[in-house]
C-alpha cells in the first residue's frame, strides 16, 4: 500500500511540474520580443549575471556584462558601448569612474543609457518590458 501512494504522490509531482513549465513557456511566449538587439549591463553583482542573461533571452536579445571595474579595465567599456543598442547600470551596484564613463560613452556613440535604482533582477526585468512595451507602441 505504501508504494502505490508513494506513485501517486511521484505523479502528483510531476503534474505539477509540467504544469509550472507550461505556465513558464507561456509567460515567455507572451513576451514582447527585443530580438536581435544587444545591451550592455555594467555593475550588479556577478552572482546574478546569469539570471541577467536569462532574463534578456527570453526578450530574444543578448546580453554583455562588464563588472563596473572591478576585475575588468573600465576602459573596456569604450570597446564594448559602439557594439551595443543600450546600456544599463544599477546606481547601487557601480563605481561612479564607471558610471560617468558609461554615460560620456552613451552621450559620444548616441545610446540608450537607463540607470536602474538597484541591482534587482525585477528592476531589471521591468526595464526590459518597458522597453519593448515602448517599441512595440512605435
């Protein structure tokens, strides 16, 4: 008797993960896309790097991370910003030598800077959706 309500609860399980996984497709199908376009993240904290990704790829864009100077020459920003449509830096989570290069870059190639108010990855996450809302609009 045990191993019968031992499969059932194994099958309970797996519905309910199959479940979650169509719900996650779902979400990500829904999804206004960025495809094709590059950003540029700079600062945040490298535990969260690949959620980052992850978040942009579900957008269909990639994503290029720089640490904001802390293992990385922040002067391999100047090399990066002419490749990228936007760049964006969490206020919280970078040094200003690597702020106020990323915005004079911004300003000489003609990119899109958007400061984030932390390095969260919802802060994140809206910015991109505000992003696409906003092209999708135009």
């Amino acid at each position: 008797m045990g191993d019968k309500r031992r499969q059932q609860r194994g099958k309970g399980k797996q519905q309910e993960m199959a479940s979650q996984a169509v719900s996650a497709a779902d979400d990500d199908a829904s999804k206004p896309g960025l495809e094709g376009r590059s950003f540029l993240y700079v600062g945040g904290r490298d535990c969260q790097v690949a959620h980052l990704r992850q978040i942009v790829s579900n957008f269909g864009a990639e994503l290029i991370h720089h640490d904001g100077g802390l293992r990385e020459a922040v002067s391999r920003i100047d090399n990066v910003l002419p490749s990228v449509d936007c760049v964006f830096c969490p206020i919280d989570c970078i040094s200003h030598d690597a702020c106020l290069r990323v915005k004079t870059g911004c300003k000489k190639w003609g990119k899109a800077f958007v400061p984030l108010r932390n390095g969260s990855k919802s802060s994140f996450e809206r910015a991109l959706q505000e992003m696409s809302e906003n092209r999708r609009a135009n």
